[in-house]
C-alpha cells in the first residue's frame, strides 16, 4: 500500500497511523513530546466529540484528546 | 502564561522537612497516593484536577529504626513547569533536595511514565524507581523485568503492588539503602551529542560556582540551553541565561537561533 503524509486532523476515526513530525514549535512542542508524540509511535483516532472538536486519540497506552489547531500540527504517516 | 514565583510558595522555601526526606513523583493515576498510604499508614484521598489546590500531603514511616519523612508531589507528565503542579513538584526537587526520591510508574504502561523518570534522573542521583500496579499489569500479560530496567536506568527498581501490600517491604528496604549510601544510584545520563555538550560544559563551572550545590549544574544548563521558560522564576539562573548569551566569546552562536529562545526577552 501508499504511504500517505497527512495532518493527525484528518486520521479518520478507528484509523491508526504512525507520528511523522511534531510542527509545534518551542514549549508546546516540548509538551507534546512529555505527553509521548515522538516521531514514530503508533497513534489510533478513537473517538469524536458531539461537535467534531476535539478528538479522542489512543497513544503509548492512554486517551489524549486534541483540539483541531493542535492536531492540525501534527504529521502521521498512514498506510 | 503566568509564573509564580518561587518565593510565593512558603512551604518550598521553608527547610523544616524532617531528614531523611523522601519524595514521591509520578504520573497521575499511578497510584503514588496508595504508596504514601501503605508507608505511612494515612488514609490521605487526594486528586488532580485544573483548580484543585495543589498541596503536598507528608507523613512519616519508621523503617529499621529511622523516621523517614515522606512528602506526596503532585501527579505530572514532566518536570516542565507547564503547570503549578509541575512547577511545585520540581522546586521541590530541586530546592529541598530529597534524600530519596522515589518515582512511582505504572506497570501497565511504563514506556509512558519512564520520561518523567528520566527528567528526575537529570536533577539528582538518589533515585529508585517503582514499578507499581504490577497486578495490574500481569492481568493484561505485561511482566516487567526489574533487573534489566535497573541495569538501563543505571538506578534501583523495585516492583510493587501497593493495593495489595506486594513489594512495599522491599520498598522500604530499597529506601533504606540508598538512604544509607549502601546503594548508590547511578543515573545513566543523557548524551545529546558534542556541540550541546561542549555549550554544557563551559556552563556547569559557571553553574557550580553560583550556585554551590543548591541546585544540579548539569539541571540548569541543560535548561539554560534547552530555552526553558519555566526557569523565569529563578532569577539567578536567569542572569547567567542572559550574561551567557550576551558573551559571544562564549560561542554560543547557536544559542540564538533555538526556536525556545525568540520569545523569551
């Protein structure tokens, strides 16, 4: 299969892509890196709020939930 | 973003901790509350939530006839200082400095947890690591291998099951040990290659000097480097931030141009 880069955002739901890049920059870059979004690790969309925003993902083993402008900034390779 | 300075925070400034002090970190949900209860016998019910004022709960324990005092920090994903919890249990860290510090991490998803670990294990070597929730764990089929954990860490690690009362002896024991210099941590230390630790290098003299053991140079250079906000409220590290960068002969030419440093002056 192709491989895709897209934005974490549009990593449809049940879907399981691997962390590309981390486009964050400075602190909140360094936050996403503690929360475990390394280059590399696998991340699934697990669910969707009632609006849409924010979404509910599964990564190393816990629910983060991310609103849109954050997730926007984070690349996944899917496959 | 606002910054509390660390003068506003009584209880850090004040010395009055009982030795031999020891700490207790972790991520939330953890379980480190059920390890402070299961040392020191305190039904302490606490929660982390936006809002909730932070606190330290303390208590004592005796083990072979010493009284260990044990402090509760507030549960973190890192030492950042992103939040008041972060911020207090870092000062905390650093400024009382802990005889023991005892890092508690959750069995059922370690590779999480060990990163805050690894945070601590830059600020000072009398660590132990706790894997706790083993029960937890071994329901889903994770067995963690202590011995080659510690071997990796460089640092003790001792496996609990604080509900159910596994493992707290050899906690204790552990505890005692390293207390007592019988056991002596040895952190494995990050190497972030030979430019940063050349610009390290040239700043922990520096560090040593002002600071004389109060605070690890290593800790704060790193931090000076890294462009870590949180350091703000530590006004002497932030005139050798300043002083530093100014110093072209220091050549730090690189030190600019990180991204963490554009919005800090």
């Amino acid at each position: 299969m192709e491989k895709h880069v897209i934005t974490l955002d549009r990593l449809p739901i049940g879907k399981t892509g691997r962390v590309a890049a981390i486009l964050h920059k400075g602190l909140s870059r360094r936050r996403f890196l503690d929360l475990g979004f390394v280059p590399g690790t696998l991340i699934t969309t697990y669910f969707t709020s009632f609006t849409g925003d924010p979404t509910a993902y599964r990564i190393r083993g816990t629910t983060i939930a991310l609103r849109k402008e954050d997730s926007s900034k984070i690349l996944v390779i899917t496959e | 973003m606002k910054f509390y300075k660390v003068r506003d925070m009584d209880f850090l400034m004040d010395d009055n901790f009982p030795r031999p002090l020891v700490a207790l970190a972790g991520n939330p949900n953890t379980g480190k509350s059920t390890i402070f209860n299961a040392l020191t016998g305190l039904k302490q019910h606490t929660g982390n939530w936006p809002g909730k004022t932070v606190s330290l709960a303390r208590g004592t324990f005796y083990h072979r006839n010493v009284k260990f005092c044990v402090v509760d920090l507030p549960g973190t994903y890192s030492l950042l200082a992103n939040s008041l919890e972060e911020q207090v249990a870092r000062n905390f860290i650093l400024f009382n400095r802990p005889d023991v510090m005892l890092v508690i991490t959750d069995a059922t998803c370690l590779e999480r947890n060990l990163n805050l670990a690894l945070q601590i294990m830059e600020i000072t070597d009398r660590i132990i690591v706790c894997v706790n929730l083993i029960d937890e764990a071994a329901k889903k089929g994770i067995y963690v291998d202590g011995d080659v954990l510690s071997k990796e860490l460089g640092v003790p690690v001792v496996a609990t099951a604080a509900r159910r009362g596994i493992g707290l002896f050899e906690l204790k024991e552990m505890i005692f040990k390293v207390y007592s210099g019988k056991v002596k941590p040895s952190p494995r230390k990050v190497n972030y290659g030979e430019e940063l630790e050349k610009a390290i290098g040239e700043l922990v003299p520096r560090l040593e000097n002002t600071f004389s053991g109060r605070i690890n140079p290593r800790w704060a250079a790193l931090s000076i480097i890294s462009g870590d906000y949180s350091i703000e409220d530590l006004e002497e590290l932030v005139k050798i931030r300043d002083e530093s960068r100014e110093e072209s002969a220091y050549g730090y030419s690189f030190f600019s141009q990180l991204p963490g440093n554009r919005g800090l002056k």
